[in-house]
C-alpha cells in the first residue's frame, strides 16, 4: 500500500504562533527559526490575518494548533476564532495541548475537536484531563511522538487517534517501536476507534497493519 501523508488531509491554519511548553524534539520551534515568523517562540503571538483563511468555501479539516499549544492561547484570541469557526461550519477545526489541565472550555460546536498529545504512559493522565477540563462533543488524542508502551487506556468519548514516530535527527531520537503502535490500536479497534498511523510508521508496522482512517463528517 502507498500510505497518505496526513498533510494532505489536514491543513495547517495557525491563528497562534509560539508555545511555552519548550519540548526539546519541538518542530515548531525550528520552523520558527528558520521563517523567524516571530521574534521569541516562547512567547506567543496571535496571527490575527490567518483566520481569514477560515472564510474559505471549501470543506477543509483545520488543525489550529501545529504552532502553538491552545492552553497558551489567551481568552480573547480564543473567542475571536471560535465566532469565526461558528460562522463557517463547513469545516473541522482540530486543536491539541499538552496542558489540558489549564484550560476551562465549554463548547457545543459540533466543528471542534480537541486533542491531545501523549507520549508515554506517564503522559496518559492528559486524556483524563482533556475530559474534565474541556466539555465538548469530539475529543482525540495523537500519540506522537511516541516514546515507549502507554499501557491500557481510558479511551471513553475518544473519537479519533493519531499515531506517530519522532522524525528528524535530533541527538537521542526514539524509533517508536511495532508492539507499541499495535498496542494502542488494538484498544483503539475494540472500541470502534478509527485509527490513523502517519506514514512514517509504515516500515515499522508493516502494510497489513497499517491503519489510516478518519472519523465521520472530516473531508476526504
């Protein structure tokens, strides 16, 4: 099988640029470097000309956050996009923090899901935490990059998972490994999960156990 780059499925819009988290095989923060988009990545800006892109007729899935972490995102930048994303319904806006603990959200637009990042299975707790502290109708979680076995997990209301191996050269880089990836989607299958695994693990799992699928209602 040819597997699906998930860039051709999902879109970048970034109404925030800059993360406060600092994780150390941050892409982001290179990208940064390299386009100098702003002058300090740890401090956050709004984008305020992106969510133009927002009025565009075409059904497009959006993830809001590849350069920033929603639970930085101030109240106001966050109102101002949400009224942008309630006018234009004819697309999917995905979000993904790897602090859900410091966000208090309630929404009830069928257009938004939110996510998180989990890494390891110290990092499980994150889905708990998306639940408590977020309220909303779609909720996913990326495991990506993954560093190791996350365990059995607490997958209720989960709508999507996204799987992923670190990519780049970073000194001390992690391969996520088979039994890790197949995991996750074992569980993931059992409670009628789709599964996407990003097409980097395709020579780790093999074409027979590669899983790319999307969630009903997202543009194909």
């Amino acid at each position: 099988m040819e597997a699906v780059n998930i860039g051709k499925l999902i879109k970048s819009l970034n109404p925030v640029c800059g993360c406060t988290v600092g994780c150390s095989y941050c892409y982001a923060r290179k990208i940064n470097q390299r386009f100098k988009i702003i002058p300090d990545f740890s401090v956050p800006q709004f984008m305020e000309n992106s969510i133009k892109r927002i009025g565009m007729r075409k059904p497009t899935n959006f993830l809001m956050t590849s350069m920033s972490d929603f639970s930085d995102w101030k109240e106001s930048w966050r109102r101002e996009v949400f009224d942008k994303m309630r006018e234009n319904p004819q697309h999917r806006y995905l979000f993904l923090t790897k602090r859900p603990e410091r966000i208090s959200l309630e929404s009830d637009l069928d257009t938004f899901w939110m996510g998180v990042t989990v890494t390891s299975k110290a990092e499980v707790k994150r889905i708990d935490d998306m639940r408590k502290h977020v309220r909303t109708k779609h909720y996913f979680v990326t495991f990506e990059p993954l560093f190791g076995d996350v365990g059995d997990v607490d997958l209720d209301k989960v709508d999507w998972i996204v799987i992923g191996t670190e990519t780049g050269n970073r000194k001390g880089k992690i391969t996520s490994e088979k039994e890790w990836i197949l995991h996750i989607a074992r569980q993931a299958k059992k409670k009628h999960i789709p599964v996407f695994m990003k097409d980097t693990l395709l020579n780790i799992v093999g074409e027979d156990s590669m899983l790319q699928e999307l969630p009903h209602g997202f543009v194909k």
